[in-house]
C-alpha cells in the first residue's frame, strides 16, 4: 500500500490544497500533519512575545482542521508536534512507514534550505519527498519579460501575468469533494515517538493565548465568512480602500498568509468580476497580482533576505544614529510622534495587529523620509508585530517606501502626514479611535493639533505636551534634510512636488 504523508505549514486548509490533493489522487492511505516549529518559535519566545497572535491564529486554524478530518473519519485526524520540523519530518515519515512526503513550495531561503535538508533525509531513507505550488498563482520564473528576463517593474510584469493567465491556472485542487477522499486517511496511532499523541497547548509551548478570535475570525471558517463579507462589497473597493475608517478592504491579508484560504479562489472571483467590469475587483485582482510579485522578486533575489536593498546605491545612505534614531524610533512604535495619523496608524498596529494599506505606506514613508530612521528598523517591528507579516511583502513594502526596491516611489516623492490625514481621514474618524486624547477637537484641528488656537485646546480638555505630544520634527524642514540625505544616490529626475 502507498502511504503518504501530507505537511502543512503556510496552507492550513483541507479544500483547494495542491499537496493534499496530490496525496489523496496518488496514495491508498494518507497521514496529515503540522509541526510547530522550534526554529521559528523559539526566537519569538527569546524576544518575549510569550502572547503572539499568530501562533494563536495557526493553533486554532488547526483545531478546526482536525474537528473536519476526525468528524468525516473518527480513526483520522490531524498529527500535530512541537520541535525541530527539519529533524522531526523524517522521523515521523519514518515511523508511520510512508512512501512519499508532500507538501507545498515555500520561498524564503530559510525554508529552501530546510527543505533541501529534509528532501536529503528522506532521500537516504528512500521516502520521496514531492512539492506544489500552491500560494501564488505563477511562481518563480513562470512570468518572464519578452527578453525571457526576471522583471523589476510591477506594471509590465501584471500585464504578462494576465496574457499567461487561463482558466486552469485557477481550477480548485479537488480535495475531499466526496466522502471517499476521507476514508484515505489513515488510522492514527496512539503514540508518536513512544509519546501520547495529541496536540500540543499553547501553554506547554511557552505561549499564552492572545484572543485573537476577538479581532479576526480564525482558521478556514473565518476565511469562507470574510470572504463572503467582501463579496458584497467588492464592486467599491477601487473606491473606499484608502480609507481607513470604512469597511472598504476584504481583511483576509492574514488568512492568505497561512493558508486558510485558496489564492486561486479569490483570483477566481476578482478575475471574473474584472471580465464583467467591475472596477473594485480589478483593482483588488491588481493587488494580489502584487502579492505574486513581492513573492517572485524574493525567488529570483534572495538576496534581499540579507538586508540588503534591491538597489545597492541606497545603501550608501546615512540615516540618523544614536539617540536621535532611537528617540524619533521610540515615539514612532510607541504612536507618539505628534503627527495623529501617524501615531493612530501605530497605535492599530500595536493593538490588533492589523494595520489598514494605506497607513502601512504613511507610517513608513514618515519613519523613514521624516525622522530618518534606517527602514530596516521599521521592517523589522512590523515582522514582530504584523498577524499578515510575510517576508517578501513586508521587505517590498518597505523598500517601496525607502525609495530602494524595485518600482519603488522616487526618493523625492515624500508623503506630508497632514494632507495625507486630510484626505484620507478627513473627519478623523480613524483619529479619534486611536487617539482618543484628541477626540474633542474639530475635524479641521484634528490633523495638526499643535496649530489649535487656545481656547478650541481648552474646549476641548488638551494639553499639548503632556495629553499629546508636539511633533517630534516639523516636516518641511526633515524633507530638506531627507533630500540630501538622498543625495548619495542617482536619480534621472528630481522634483519638488509633495505627495
């Protein structure tokens, strides 16, 4: 009998599932299984973030695999440990005597490199290893330029990824359709290494639950009923997605991050509602074309995962050091810069985990062009605090943002925090929900506290300075300084203009 064994990592679904569905067409008996992995907990655990949502997210994105896997096939279930997954895969491939282990492409080196380690493994036990692509629509080199050359410019690389677009790149990975697919899986033992198998708890791994569930629906029943959501709501989203105090996104950022929901089904919906000329759907096809982008830059560029910028010139600049850095940092993560949207846009992240496109880019720009701090630091803290992070986007955006990555703004372009909160919040609905120190000021004070009169600071029960802070720096004078600061580097045109 050919026994399989399927691992989940970024993919913790059961439907649409290219590895589970590969083992389900090709073994007569097959296992599934999730490692926590010491290797990527144990930094989080060294840091302190004993509380992280997204372990809490996969941990119950799992128990919800599981109830499907047991409730259609009570000897199944969902074989779940706590270890190295590099050295854990081939034991347990080993003692359950599979053929093949199956799952799907990741792309950051880190993994590449595991895999490859795992792959040599299995190879000298004579277990197959095989993997899919699975969380992007093309991968790799599947969209060249006419040249046959890896692209660095979004637009040209959109226009290729639909012409080489057809309907079977987005046929769902047929899994358990029937019933029959769920007497492939085999009975599970009782123990795994001499040990009592069952799921670890959050506690014995070092982590606390966070209540995550409370800020997102989790696992793949979140997923379906935020999907659904979007679904009614898609046809505007060209029009209210910059807004951060509408309902304009579809939030399922974090659900493509691990998998609880199938990139090609959501491509499937924004592709047809394009055909049929909706304007929202094809502005969000654009952005997870985006996302396929971030992924493919990374693929072709590893390097990047050293810290280095796409364009080498810019890491000639000289950002601030010392006390000024880590005081203009401090105030920036801890959403006391002075600037409301800015600090508002932090202090959502700090809370939820979740920050609205729109203030991702606005936070960034302000840290990097206005206080300029190193974008490595920021990149950084949102990979600690993001519930979506993911590698290839969070560094694209960043280096967007920092002028440095491929397509990325001109460095002149430098966003002006109050036009942008004027615009895009303009009755500081999103302001004063985070900020609740400045909720008594009029929609026009909002923006820039610190130009109040008097008597509209007392009206409304603020001090500057001691219930909110003045600015830490006053933007026209830092985007002066940020346009020598950039001085280092070459440019085919320089302009004035303010974003």
């Amino acid at each position: 009998m050919d026994k399989a064994l399927v691992w989940l990592r970024r993919d913790l679904r059961t439907f649409d599932h290219a590895a589970l569905s590969a083992a389900l067409k090709e073994a007569d008996q097959v296992y599934v299984c999730f490692i926590f992995d010491t290797n990527i907990l144990d930094p989080l655990l060294a840091k302190g973030f004993t509380t992280d949502r997204r372990v809490d997210f996969i941990w119950q994105s799992i128990q919800q695999i599981n109830d499907e896997l047991t409730a259609n096939n009570p000897q199944s279930g969902l074989i779940v440990l706590h270890g190295n997954a590099q050295e854990l895969i081939p034991q347990l491939a080993k003692e359950l005597a599979v053929n093949t282990v199956l799952t799907n492409h990741d792309y950051e080196p880190s993994s590449i490199a595991r895999d490859a380690s795992v792959a040599k493994q299995l190879q000298d036990l004579s277990i197959d290893f095989k993997t899919y692509k699975d969380q992007v629509i093309f991968e790799r080199k599947e969209v060249l330029t006419g040249a046959g050359g890896v692209f660095s410019v979004f637009t040209p690389f959109k226009n290729a990824w639909l012409k080489k677009l057809t309907p079977q790149d987005l046929d769902p990975r047929d899994c358990f359709s029937s019933k029959d697919g769920y007497q492939k899986l085999g009975p599970l033992p009782s123990t795994v290494f001499g040990k009592v198998r069952e799921i670890p708890t959050l506690e014995s791994m070092g982590f606390a639950p966070s209540n995550i569930q409370d800020l997102i629906p989790i696992g793949m029943n979140g997923a379906s009923q935020l999907l659904s959501d979007f679904e009614h709501r898609i046809h505007q989203y060209q029009a209210t997605r910059d807004f951060p105090a509408i309902k304009g996104p579809s939030y399922l950022s974090t659900h493509l991050r691990f998998g609880t929901v199938s990139i090609r089904a959501l491509v499937r919906i924004a592709h047809h509602l394009m055909l049929a000329g909706s304007s929202g759907a094809t502005t969000w096809l654009s952005e997870l074309i985006w996302r396929d982008f971030y992924f493919m830059i990374l693929a072709n560029h590893p390097r990047l995962a050293s810290g280095v910028s796409f364009k080498p010139d810019y890491d000639k600049i000289t950002w601030e050091q010392g006390l000024i850095q880590e005081k203009f940092f401090k105030a920036w993560t801890q959403g006391k810069t002075g600037y409301p949207l800015v600090d508002a846009a932090m202090r959502q992240l700090n809370t939820s985990g979740y920050m609205h496109n729109r203030l991702r880019m606005v936070a960034a720009c302000f840290l990097i062009k206005d206080l300029g701090v190193d974008w490595h630091l920021g990149e950084a803290y949102f990979a600690d605090q993001l519930n979506d992070y993911d590698f290839s986007a969070n560094n694209g955006g960043w280096q967007w943002a920092s002028s440095s990555g491929c397509d990325a703004q001109p460095y002149f372009r430098i966003f002006n925090p109050i036009t942008q909160s004027q615009k895009f919040d303009k009755e500081g609905k999103f302001i004063r929900k985070y900020c609740p120190e400045l909720a008594g000021l009029s929609n026009q004070s909002i923006h820039a506290p610190w130009l109040a009169d008097e008597i509209e600071l007392q009206a409304a029960k603020l001090q500057l300075g001691r219930d909110y802070p003045f600015p830490v720096i006053k933007h026209d004078e830092a985007r002066k300084t940020t346009l020598l600061r950039y001085s280092v580097v070459k440019a085919d045109a320089i302009s004035e203009t303010n974003a």
